[in-house]
C-alpha cells in the first residue's frame, strides 16, 4: 500500500529530501499515520530516523529557514519544531527495556522493527517511509490496519509485557477504546485486569491527562465503565466505586448511583463541550454513600448529599493534583447546586426562592439547568416530560422575573438629580412623573438610550410655565 496522495503537504517531501542528502531513512509513525486512515485531522506529526533524531531536525530547520522553532531534549533524544500550524517531533529508532520500578525506559539505539516493537497498540505501530525511492510506502508489521478495520484495540507484543513494562498503556487502551468507539481485545483487557496494581508507579498529573481525554470523549461513561471493570477506577477514584450497587430493605430499593451518574455524564456530554461541566456530573452525587439511610415509611435518603459534595471536591481535586482554581470552584458550585432548580420550581416557592437562585448561580445559571436536565434518567416518560416541563417552566420565571428586575432597577440617563437641578422643580410626584415617561419613551425604544436624546425628550414633556422657569 502506498499513500504518497494522503502525504500532500510539502513538509513531508522536504524531510524526506533531508533525510536522502544525510543518507538517512525516515518515517511518519504513530497517531499521525492511525488518523489518515480514521480520516481524523491532526498537526502533531512524528518522525523516526534510523540515527540520530536530533541531527535531522537540525538538519530539518535549517532548510525550512526562519521563521522556525527549534526545541531540542539531550536527554530524551528528541527534538521539536514548529513550523507554521504544525509540530514535528523527530525521534532517533530505538529499543527500550524497563525495571519493574518505574516506567521510565532503558533506552538504546535500534532499527525501525525494534522502534516499532516498543509502540502501545498495533493501530499505533504503523509506519510511512518519506524517503524518495519509497515515498508513500506503508510498513505495518503488526497487522494495524487490520485491527483499525476490526475496531479493535491489541498490543503488538505480549499485552502482560506491555502493561507491566509501562501502566500508563493499560489507561491509553481505555482512552482509545472510548475516543475511537473501539473495542478492547479480550486478551488485551485481561492482561489489563491482571497488572491494574502497576497503575501505583504512575503519576497523578498522567492519570489526569488521560481522564481528561477520557471526559472530553463524545460518550465518556464507555472509559468509566472500562476503568470500572479492569479495577483502575478503584485506585483512581474510589469516591465512584462507592457509588455502585442498589440495596433493598423492606421491599423499597434505590437506584444504581454509579450507573446513574455515567448517564447523567453522557447526557450532558451531549449538550456541552465544557469539560468542568462534564466533572461536575460525574462528581454531582459523590457523597451519596455518605448520606444514605434508610427511614421506615419514607425509604432510602441521601439528605444534604450535594452540600456534602461539595465540600468534597476541594480534597477530591488535591488528592488527584487538578486544578485547585476556577475550575475547582466551578465543579463545586455545580455539585452544591444541583439540587436547587428542583426544589425551587415547586408550586408555592416565592419569587424571593427564584432570585437567591439566579443570585447564587450567577453566571453559571445555564450550565447548571443544563446538569439539572441531565440528571433526569428516569425510564418512565411520563415522570421525565413532568420534570422537563417544571424545568421548563422555572427557565420562562427567571427569564420574566430577571426582565422585571432589570426593568425596575434600570436608571434612565436624566436622573432626578439633574431634573431638580436643570428644571428647577422640587422632588415630588412631577419628577417622578417626567422620570416615568423618560424610562417608558427609552423602553419602547421611542427614544435612544443616551443622554442628549433624553434630555430633549425631556424638554418636550414641559409645561410652557415649567419652560419658563427652566435653566435651559
């Protein structure tokens, strides 16, 4: 196979002229080379040269001329440059072995079969040559495209081997499985289940950036269930776990909190790219094992549970090293909140309950009617078209409600201070009656909204006496 059409833009040539006049070979791998086939764009590039990486990119820049950003990393043996929109990253072929303590590589010069080996899934180990006798020319030694065909996500080497040398690979596999909406090889998942403890060696901020790719997904629940069953999610965040299972005591039961909050995710995954509105969903019932009770005659309760939550996720986001910011504080407003739209949409609630709401939530007011929406997953239609029309309902309240406020806190550009002062009228009804006008003429768009437009919409409302005594 040969994809020298897929291989358009001029920087792909350029390199491949390099690498000839060096007597080098050189190649696109990786994620660059998976995505041509999956039809995804991308402007991360990987190179692999059977030598030194940092002496083409050198090499490489030099003939691209400036403006160009060259990085180099002595002590990885990689160099980057950016070049108009791209990053290019060259990389010398090499073969790696690992200590069972880290995940950090004993790293040796090696051929592109052993560069090749060294790759996490067989969908990743796929090469293109760039140089001009071979230009176009697809080196698949594993069988990646036909696991991309298949949907399939499998290590090229013993998947145990794999795993263990490196526990980041067993979240990657997940993290594909759910962007790509793959399937993880059997074999593959259960070498993933068995070296789950390996996960300790990595670093949280990894994690994160894999959880974070995971939530950004267009369905993330697929990655949670995933963490779920190989036992990962259990070491990551076992404020989830906790939330599985239903239990029944005097015939009345409670939902699957674990399974109700990855359809809350989804749902809201579905009507928002924001991924801190995404956390908030997958963190919205945390603290429900913490506050279930059982109460004969009532049934199960879970009273204060996004009070509690909230004061949670301060902890939760430091145990994990996210962000302790913003973004934090917004997870937690959401959590705290989430229960509010509910309870104040009820028959009966004054407009005082409406406005510490809108008060409240501020400007986040839309994200959390949208968590709110998601976190109906009642299978009956009937009780979900209820809650959605109650919700509907509130939005049409605030909206009016917040028109009103607007409309009564509004201050027209001529204020009684200056019509006292200009008009030489004492406070009294007639201010009030010319400031009424005023604000209605500015309203009903009449008259612009600034201050020489109202001052002589002002003047046309005198009386000829009012005219006469006027400092105009």
């Amino acid at each position: 196979m040969n994809l020298k059409e897929d291989l358009k833009h001029p920087v792909f040539r350029q390199i491949g002229r390099v690498a000839d006049g060096m007597g080098r070979e050189v190649y696109v791998v990786g994620g660059y080379v998976r995505d041509i086939f999956l039809e995804r764009p991308s402007k991360d590039i990987d190179f692999v040269t059977v030598g030194s990486g940092i002496e083409l990119a050198k090499k490489v820049a030099e003939s691209f001329g400036r403006p160009t950003s060259l990085s180099v990393y002595a002590n990885y043996g990689t160099a980057q440059i950016r070049h108009g929109q791209l990053e290019l990253e060259f990389v010398g072929a090499r073969k790696e072995s690992y200590h069972r303590e880290s995940r950090n590589p004993i790293v040796e010069d090696g051929t592109l079969d052993d560069d090749m080996q060294r790759r996490d899934f067989t969908i990743n180990a796929m090469a293109i040559c760039l140089n001009e006798d071979r230009f176009g020319e697809v080196i698949d030694p594993f069988g990646g495209l036909a696991d991309l065909a298949r949907k399939r996500i499998v290590t090229p080497c013993d998947p145990d081997i794999t795993f263990s040398d490196d526990p980041l690979r067993m979240l990657r596999a997940i993290r594909f499985a759910t962007q790509l909406g793959f399937q993880i090889d059997p074999v593959t998942f259960k070498a993933i289940c068995a070296n789950s403890r390996r996960l300790e060696i990595i670093t949280r901020e990894r994690i994160n950036d894999e959880l974070g790719k995971i939530i950004r997904s267009p369905k993330p629940s697929i990655g949670f269930r995933l963490l779920d069953m190989a036992g990962l999610l259990e070491m990551i965040m076992p404020e989830l776990v906790a939330l599985k299972g239903i239990e029944t005591k005097e015939g009345k039961g409670h939902k699957d909190n674990f399974l109700h909050t990855l359809q809350v995710l989804d749902n809201v995954a579905e009507k928002s790219d924001d991924e801190w509105l995404r956390w908030s969903a997958l963190l919205h019932d945390i603290a429900k094992p913490r506050t279930k009770k059982f109460e004969p005659g009532i049934g199960w309760t879970f009273h204060n549970h996004n009070f509690i939550g909230e004061k949670m996720i301060p902890g939760l986001f430091k145990r994990m090293k996210m962000p302790l910011n913003e973004k934090m504080k917004f997870v937690a407003k959401m959590v705290g909140l989430h229960m509010r739209p509910q309870s104040v949409g009820e028959e009966g609630v004054s407009d005082s309950g409406v406005r510490r709401l809108l008060t409240d939530a501020g400007e986040d007011l839309e994200s959390l009617m949208l968590l709110c929406e998601a976190d109906i997953t009642s299978k009956n239609p009937a009780k979900v078209r209820r809650q959605l029309e109650g919700f509907a309902a509130l939005r049409e309240r605030m909206a009016n409600l917040r028109d009103a406020d607007a409309y009564r806190n509004w201050k027209p550009p001529v204020g009684g201070h200056e019509l006292m002062e200009r008009l030489g009228l004492p406070q009294g009804k007639r201010i009030g009656e010319i400031l009424a006008a005023e604000k209605e003429a500015i309203l009903s768009c009449e008259v612009e909204n600034e201050h020489d437009a109202a001052w002589e919409y002002v003047l046309s409302l005198l009386t000829p006496e009012e005219r006469a005594n006027a400092n105009i």
